[in-house]
C-alpha cells in the first residue's frame, strides 16, 4: 500500500487515545466534534466513529445543523466508507445517518417505492460506481460502434439512476467519477482501441462532467483527487479481489471528507472568508523589523517567488468569491507599507475587506473580523505560519478553520486547495463581481479571435509600462536581471547590488526599471536601463529586456522614457554601444533600427551609435506610460510625448 | 526492526482497532480470542500494519495469518530482520 491520503491540513492531537477514551463517559458533542478535527488515519477514524455511536443514538439538542441521511449507492463493497462519511460529518457539526443499497441492487431498490431505500427517505444520494461494474461487457475486441454503443447504454443507466433518485426523493444528488483501475491493452495510445476498458474509464469522467451539468448533480472528482494523491493511495487491486473494495480503507478519511465538503456546500456551510496573517505567510519576514526593502517576496529568489504564488493562490480565491481578511500583530502604518508600495505585492489593499493589524491577540482580532463582516466565525479560515497562533486560536476559537501550514510556501496554495474549506458547487455571476480586476478567459479568448492584425492585436492588449527609478525594494530584482539577461542585452554589464546603490545615488546618471502590465496581467519587471552623463552626451550604459516581451513595441517606448530621462541630466546627444557577446547578436542593430546613427564600427562587430536628442520625437505606440511607486496600480499616467 | 519494536507497533494497532488498551499480544493471538475480529477488523489490521511498517503484504501472505505471530513474521522479513 503507497501512503495513503493524508488529512495534512488538521492538526495531530498527541493526547487523541487519551481524549477518545474519555468520549465513551463523557458523551460530550463538542469534544466529539473537536476530535473529528484531528488528524486521523482510517483506524482512528473507525474508532472515534464507534465511540460516538455509542454515545448518541439520536442528534444532540443542540444541533444547528439539520440532520443528513444519505444514500450511499453502489455496485461493491461501501460499508468500509461509513465511518470515515460520519466522521466527515461529525468534522462540520454535522449528523449523518446512511443507507447503503444490498449488494448490487441500486437499480432494483430505484424502481421499487416499497424498497427499503425508500423508506429511508434520504436527503441525499451518493452513486458510487465502481470502474469495473461501468465498464462491464466491454473488451478489446470490440469495434469502434460497438464500443461507443456501450459507453451511450452506460451512460443512460446512470441518468436513469439520477433521474429515479430526483423523483423520488426531490434532493441533492452526487455522482462519483470513475477511479482509473482498469490496466492499459495498448499504452500511451490507448484512446486507439475503442474496446480498451481503461479508455472507456476516461470517456466516461468526461461524458459524466457534460451529462451532471445538465442534470444538475454534483460530482465528487474521486479521478482528480487520485491524481493529487497517486492511484495507489486510492486503490490497491489485491483487497479489490479480497472484499470487493474499489476504495482502499486506509483512503477512506479523505473520501469522507471530500463528500463532507459536498454536503456541507450544499447547505450553504462552506468557508466564506481567509484571514492571513503577514509577516512569514504572505511575505517573507517581518516588515516592522525587516522594512519595505527587507521583506523577501517577488522574482529573485525562489521563497519570494513562493510568497507570490501564497498571494496570487488567495487572490484566485478572491476573484472567485472567497472574502479576503487581514490579522497581523503590527503597527498598521507598517502592515498597510507593502500593499501600497511594494512592486512585487499581489495583494492591494482593495483586495482586503477588512484589515486588522494591532497588537490585540488574534482571538480578538478574528472575532472583530467576523463582526466587521457580520458573517459567523464558523465562516473563517486562518492562515497563519505561527503554530502559537494558531493554537491559540484554536483554543479560543473552535469555530474558526485553522489548517496546519507548511514551512514551505510554496506548499501552501496546495495544502489550502487539498483542505477544501471553500468548497463550492456553483459560480454565481455574485461571486465574479465581487473584485472588479475579473477578467474572464471568455474575453480574452474573444480578442485573440478578433485581433485579424497586429495593430489591433496590441492595442487590444491595453499595456502599461510602467516606469520607477531604481529604489531599494526593486534592488533584488534589478541586480538578479542585471546578472542573468544574456540576449538582450546590449553591453552585458554585471553589477554588484553595491554598484546599483551607486547608480541610484549618482547625480549624472539614471537607472530605470520597467515594468509591463497587460489586460492578462503583470509581466513584472521586463527591462532595466541605465544612463551616464559624460559632457553634453549621455551614454546608455546599460540596457537588457526579457525576450518575453519582445514584438510589442517595448523597445521604442522604452526610448522614449531614456531619451525624457537624458534631457532631464541635460544632455543633447544619446550614445548607444553595442558589446558583442556570444548570446547577444539579436541585438546588434537595436540602436540602428531605433534611428540612432551608427558613429563607430568595432572589428570584434561592436558599435557605437548616437541620436540627437534635439530632433528625437518620441514614437507612438499602442503602450500607455506611467510612473509608478507602486506596479499595480494605474498612478497618475501620463504621456511622455513632451519628454 | 527488533521483535519488540515490531510488537509495539502492533500492539498500538490493535489497541486503536478495537479500541482496547488491555489486549497483551502474543504470538498465539488470533481472531478466536478477541471480540470483534471479523474480516473487516482483519483487513484493517493488515492495512493499518502496511501504513505503519511502510511495507506491502500480497494476497497469499494475507490469506496464510493465522495469528499474530504470522504477522509479526511478516513484517520481520519485509523490514529486514531476521524472524525468531
């Protein structure tokens, strides 16, 4: 058995044995339910299960959520399943009875309205149909009609399950997508055999996708967690021969929960809200301490990359619903420094709902969260890299979601997606508009339809380029393309971040970071000139772009901001050198093809060309300009036509 | 893996399974001796004794347990370690 699905995001409890013992008397609910929060395999699971039927035969009192009983339909072995289902349950408040069909006679019980399926009067169906029950009567023999014959028979047996259980029961159904079990015939090639049973596993969670949007049945994607997890933590082929389970036990934990986030969705008790702390789980450090410069985040390391991908992960969130907080033990003129001036910061401040960065404890904090918003605290989800704080808020506040977060950031924006709190089972327009930065792929789909020409393609793009002088939050990232750009890259240069600080401080020179922003989003910093005033003439000491930018006017309005930033130090002539280097031949005739006049040849194919500032007139292009402290953000632009 | 860190293990396997601290694990313990060990309890010790060992038991080694013992010799030969 490969290691089995692991609940990674709910904390270990080392006294677990102790406290289940203790349940048997205690018949506690809130200690039921606090264990069901713990980390547990499929034995403990089993276990806590056990215990709590013995203390409650019926719902507690106190209940606030309304009783489930779901019908867990099948064509094997389920009963393994019931527990882990329960506990998932239990997990969210949640009471949960099951029926499960006898073996093999879903069909039957479906037609029959004395059946004891019926007499359960389920609030919920679960099909659970296992890959070698669907693909049964298949075999690679069979010719490419015969084949597509089966899967439309097969596909029929299902809606006519969905649609016997919706009339009957008039409630939530859930369909289970196929695990892919069945052995390849062919190999990489399999969808070539129509008669391949494993090819007709993969049709069939297609077809399935299509068929429950139009029935309005969920789906629980037991194909794509299998990926996450490996098949072989999902399914072991010797217990399917041994008992008939096409769900290995020990995944058990994790099929009950990812049903229990279905049925927790479809009572509207799903997460609404992440609360993030700051310092070490969005950025790296501490700002109070570390300062804007200091804080890691951003391209030039991979952990500042990582942070990026913590914040751009929440903002995916935000932009399909999920209400973004903030809790932070700082000042808050410190807290609130990066999003509105850090370049690299995803998150802006419109993105926050609600922002708390005080000294108060996070329990505190998090409950006037919740009263900003008026929504219950068993709405929240805390993220914090802090285990005292997230113990704390544990214990002070049961209600509130803290999942464990790992050291790693860049492990983040999958262990939140792997603990499900924001399951949902619907995008309503609501939730897109809740951030007016929605761009849909629709759109951006359509423009590539209808940009027939290049004029119109780059128009459509609506760039921005934003321009800043070389600051110290940009340091990092000027310095690592400053050493890494090796095509375009006009002299090849490499400075030291010393070297850099010198440019900034140098009255007869410049240093400009350009960054480009397009309707599809941030390209980050794409290009970095530096200038040097000698007399009259101003030398282009430095200029390197990312090819990825290339083709897209960037050059032209690039020299439109270098000759501005020249006439500024007073100069009247723009000298461009071009250093040949092994990498750097595309851009041997840049200056050239920007009008420069090429003054000097060199034997080794370098140059020297020069423009007269005087004459220069600024080219037009399709790309807005504008000087930014901040990248996101559309700060007062303007156009550099007058330089 | 000695014989008593191999019965240790058990022992923590068996008392989350049936929920009992005071089973003593012995060789000759078998489904006979304790209430509750049916099938499905066995399937789960075996499952339960693959995670933790971060061994694989084949169909006929599952079929042969007869009692503790037969897995502890199992997992003595998977980890390396010379069976009693």
């Amino acid at each position: 058995m490969s290691e089995a699905p692991q609940l990674h995001w709910l904390p270990e409890l080392p006294d677990f044995r102790v406290r289940l013992r203790a349940l048997r008397d205690s018949k506690s609910w809130d200690e039921a339910v606090a264990l069901a929060g713990a980390r547990l395999d499929f034995v403990r699971t089993n276990g806590l299960d056990e215990i709590v039927r013995q203390a409650f035969d019926r719902p507690p009192e106190s209940l606030a959520t309304k009783p489930i009983r779901l019908a867990l339909l099948g064509s094997s072995t389920l009963a393994h399943l019931h527990a882990a289902l329960r506990v998932a349950a239990l997990r969210r408040g949640m009471w949960l009875t099951i029926y499960e069909n006898d073996y093999g006679q879903y069909l039957q019980e479906l037609h029959d309205p004395g059946s004891a399926l019926y007499r359960f009067e389920p609030t919920a169906v679960l099909f659970a149909f296992d890959a070698h029950h669907l693909t049964a009567g298949l075999h690679a023999g069979m010719d490419a009609g015969e084949a597509e014959a089966a899967l439309d028979e097969t596909l029929s047996r299902i809606a006519l399950c969905w649609r016997l259980a919706r009339e009957a029961f008039r409630c939530p159904i859930v369909q289970q997508t196929v695990l892919d079990v069945l052995p390849g015939l062919m190999g990489s090639n399999e969808h070539r055999l129509p008669g391949s049973r494993r090819r007709m596993v993969a049709r069939l969670n297609e077809a399935l996708r299509e068929k429950a949007e139009e029935a309005g049945v969920d789906l629980l994607a037991l194909d794509d967690r299998a990926v996450q997890d490996g098949l072989r933590a999902w399914h072991d082929a010797g217990l399917w021969h041994h008992a008939k389970q096409e769900v290995a036990p020990p995944a058990a934990p994790m099929y009950g929960e990812l049903v229990g986030r279905l049925l927790a969705a479809r009572q509207g008790r799903s997460s609404k809200c992440l609360v993030l702390d700051l310092d070490n789980t969005i950025w790296g450090g501490v700002i109070g301490d570390d300062g804007l410069d200091g804080i890691v985040l951003g391209q030039g390391s991979a952990l500042g990359e990582g942070f990026v991908a913590v914040q751009e992960y929440a903002r995916d969130l935000s932009r399909r619903g999920v209400i973004l907080a903030v809790s932070s033990k700082n000042d808050e003129a410190n807290a609130l420094e990066p999003f509105d001036k850090h370049p690299e910061m995803v998150l802006r401040r419109q993105d926050i709902a609600t922002f708390r960065a005080d000294w108060n404890d996070k329990a505190a904090n998090i409950r006037a969260i919740a009263a900003d918003l008026n929504i219950g605290l068993d709405s929240l989800v805390f993220l914090d890299d802090n285990p005292f704080e997230r113990a704390l808020v544990r214990q002070e506040l049961p209600g509130v979601a803290v999942p464990e977060v790992p050291d790693d950031p860049a492990l983040v924006p999958q262990a939140l997606a792997d603990a499900g709190y924001f399951e949902a089972v619907a995008v309503t327009d609501d939730d897109r508009v809740r951030t007016s930065q929605y761009q849909s792929n629709k759109a951006r789909e359509s423009l590539k339809a209808s940009a027939t020409d290049l004029d119109g393609y780059l128009r459509g793009l609506d760039m921005r380029l934003v321009w800043r002088r070389f600051d110290r939050p940009g340091l990092q990232r000027t310095v690592q393309l400053i050493n890494k750009t090796n095509q375009f890259n006009l002299t090849t240069r490499r400075y030291t971040e010393d070297e850099v600080l010198a440019v900034m401080e140098d009255r007869n020179a410049f240093g400009l970071q350009l960054r480009l922003i397009d309707r599809f989003g941030d390209n980050g910093v794409i290009a970095i000139v530096i200038g040097r005033k000698n007399g009259t003439d101003v030398l282009i000491d430095t200029w390197l772009m990312s090819c990825r930018v290339l083709g897209r006017q960037v050059e032209a309005t690039t020299l439109n901001l270098v000759a501005a930033a020249a006439r500024r130090l007073g100069g009247k002539r723009l000298l461009g050198e071009y250093l040949p280097t092994r990498k750097n031949a595309m851009v041997r005739d840049h200056y050239a093809k920007l009008g420069f006049e090429v003054i000097e040849a060199r034997q080794d194919g370098g140059s020297m060309a020069a423009l007269d500032l005087d004459d220069f007139a600024p080219a037009r292009s399709f790309i807005e300009v504008a000087e930014g402290s901040e990248g996101l953000e559309p700060a007062g632009s303007m156009a550099m036509a007058e330089g | 893996m000695t014989d008593r860190e191999i019965y240790q293990g058990l022992g923590e396997i068996f008392a989350d399974v049936f929920l009992r601290d005071d089973l003593v694990l012995t060789p000759e313990l078998s489904a006979k001796d304790v209430k509750g060990w049916d099938s499905f309890k066995q399937i789960e010790i075996v499952m339960a004794t693959e995670q933790r060992f971060g061994i694989k038991l084949r169909t006929r080694e599952i079929d042969a347990l007869q009692n503790v013992g037969d897995l502890a010799q199992v997992i003595a030969k998977k980890t390396g370690n010379q069976a009693p």
